[in-house]
C-alpha cells in the first residue's frame, strides 16, 4: 500500500539534501538569508496597476520571456493557454506529477543548490512541507486584496483555488431516494462492496475526524466505529480521476471522498452520477501556488502569480474548480446554499504522521478496485 506520506517523503528528502552535503535550512539559516534571496523580487514591490503589469512585462522579456512552473495541478494547461494568450511571447515551461512528485523534485534540486522552477502550484500540505524547508517567498502583491480571507495564508504561499470533498454516487446503482443522507450511512452492511474509498486520503480522513469529535460532538470512539463500519463496506481506488472515472462506469456506488469538480464535469459528459443533495460536510482544501525564494525569471513569476490571482481566476471558475477570488462574474458556486462546509486549518493538522499512519491502519485488508 502506497499512501501519500508527507512525513516519510520529508524524511528521504533530508537524506537526499545530507548526502548532497547541504542540510535542510534551519529556520534561522534561512531567516538570516532572507533579505538577500528575497532581492530578485524587490524592483516590484509596491507596484500596482498597469505601471506594475508594464514593468513586469518588460523585465519577463529581458529574463528570456519563460516561466517555468512546477505543478500537480491536472487543469493546469487551461491556465497556460489563459496565461500565453494573455501575454503572447511569454512561454510557461509546465512540469506536471502528483503532488508528492513535485514536493521531491523541488527538495532535492535545493538539496544540490539548484533551483529550476520559478513558481509552484500543488496542494496545501506540500507546500506547507516547501515553507518548513524554507524554499518559498511570501507573494505580497496587489491581487491579494481579492481573494477571499482563508486564500491568504501565513506560511509563504497562497490559495489560487479550492477542492471540494464530497459523498458522490452513480444514480444507476443507487436508486432514487436511497442515496445516503449522512456521512455514518456509508456504515451501513446494504453498501457491502459498494463504497469507493481513496488510498491516498488521510487529509480528509484528519478533517472528517476532527469535525466530528470537535464540531459535533461526537466521541472518538463512535467515530472509529463508523469509519471502521466504512472500510469494511469499501474497495481502494488510487487517484481521485480514476476514482471519479470509476463511480460513473458504475464499478461501485458510493465514493465517499471524490472532488466535487471530478463529478461536475462528468455530469457535463453525461455520466450518471450525482452528489448533490449534499452529504454534510463538504471538506474544502485548499490548493495553491507560491513563489520560489530563489527563481531564475522573478519577473515573469509575479507576472504569473498577479495574472493567476486575477484574470486567471475566470478560468479556474470555467474548470468546474472553487476560485479563491471574492468575486468572479458569472461564477455560481457549486456547493448548495446552506450547506455545512468544513476547513481544517494548519493549527488543527498539527500531527500528520498520526493521521497517515492511523488511516493507513484503518484500510488495511481493504481490497483494491479493478
């Protein structure tokens, strides 16, 4: 079983940078270094509207007019195209993996002193992983002042957009009227074999947990109970597309943790799947980009980020995501009014090795999903 195992991924990394003969930074190695690496970024600050765009424009051209990005992001393209049409002559170099992927290559080219990517775009626990290691500079610009207030994080990075955790179900397989109502239904013996639940899942496994016990009051013993009742009922998928793609070919009814995005845009397609009326809570995570401290094109990355945080928020909205702007025209929000929404915060995910490890635990002997 090969779960997403953030502390585990820092661990090997730390032994990559060792053996590169650079340790990983101390916060107050990296502090003392801050005012100098943070130069590449200072010809900017304090600018805004079109004297800010033409200044940054002008200086991405004399960088060579590239940008290159590192992301997880399975949307990104839209963004590039978005981005190159916005600015034509400026091309975005887009390395693209799983999250996990793209959290070890930035560690290990910081290990051997070489950055080669100038932004970042991937979800909140890698780059909180970046920010620990010091490797991320906190984007200041103006398009801050749009974005909703839990898009503006303390620890060097910001969210762009958000993902949505939802209760999804094929409509074949689930007759009308027996779609599950509560999350502890999932439990229930009659979804023997019909519930899909993601390997790599042990963030929402974390707020689904701590809302129960702190929110609603229940205790942890009814919540392992419940959860345990899920597993016994569930089959793994690997990948929240796959999973996705899954539920709407009908290999099982349930998915208790798939993207609301995922299923939006199958529904788009004609697939017969649903997830609306909402299980209550949907999960929000947020997902985000940040600066690298030590880019090769400064420019052309805050031209990036402005654009991303800006106009690129229509795009994101097109793509069935959750923008991270206040207000973006046209933009109607997927998840129903009135419904319970639940973010868990970085001081609440305090302990993730527990949280993997206990969800790891919890779907052993789990079958896997043909």
């Amino acid at each position: 079983m090969h779960h997403r195992t953030l502390p585990a991924a820092l661990l090997a990394s730390g032994l990559l940078l060792a053996a590169c003969g650079t340790p990983v930074t101390s916060g107050t190695a990296a502090d003392s270094a801050s005012s100098e690496e943070s130069a590449a970024y200072a010809p900017y600050d304090g600018l805004t509207g079109s004297d800010r765009t033409g200044k940054l424009l002008a200086a991405a051209k004399k960088e060579g007019g590239v940008l290159d990005l590192y992301t997880s992001n399975t949307d990104i393209q839209e963004l590039v195209d978005g981005f190159e049409k916005a600015y034509p002559g400026i091309k975005v170099r887009a390395f693209r993996a799983n999250s996990e992927t793209v959290l070890q290559r930035i560690l290990q080219e910081h290990g051997a002193r070489r950055t080669n990517n100038d932004v970042v775009d991937t979800n909140d626990i890698e780059l909180r992983a970046l920010q620990d290691q010091h490797v991320l500079y906190e984007y200041r610009g103006p398009a801050l002042q749009g974005l909703k207030p839990e898009a503006t994080k303390p620890d060097g990075w910001t969210a762009e957009r958000f993902n949505a955790f939802v209760v999804g179900w094929n409509t074949e397989v689930v007759p009308a009227g027996q779609e599950p109502k509560a999350f502890a239904d999932l439990a229930d013996p009659k979804w023997k074999g019909k519930v899909s639940v993601e390997i790599g899942d042990w963030d929402w496994y974390m707020a689904m947990s701590t809302y129960l016990t702190d929110k609603k009051g229940w205790s942890q013993q009814k919540v392992d109970d419940v959860f345990r009742g899920i597993a016994g009922n569930a089959r793994l998928t690997k990948g929240h597309t796959v999973q996705g793609e899954m539920l709407s070919a009908g290999q099982f009814g349930i998915a208790a943790s798939v993207y609301s995005h995922t299923l939006d845009k199958a529904v788009a397609k004609g697939a017969p799947v649903a997830w609306r009326p909402s299980v209550e809570p949907v999960i929000l995570r947020p997902n985000g980009l940040a600066l690298m401290k030590e880019p090769k094109h400064p420019a052309t990355a805050l031209l990036w980020t402005d654009w991303v945080l800006t106009a690129g928020q229509r795009i994101i909205a097109d793509s069935q995501r959750i923008p991270a702007a206040k207000d973006v025209p046209g933009y109607q929000d997927p998840i129903p009014p009135g419904t319970e929404v639940y973010s868990l915060d970085k001081s609440e995910a305090s302990d993730n090795q527990k949280w993997n490890s206990a969800y790891d635990a919890l779907l052993r002997g789990v079958p896997t999903s043909d």
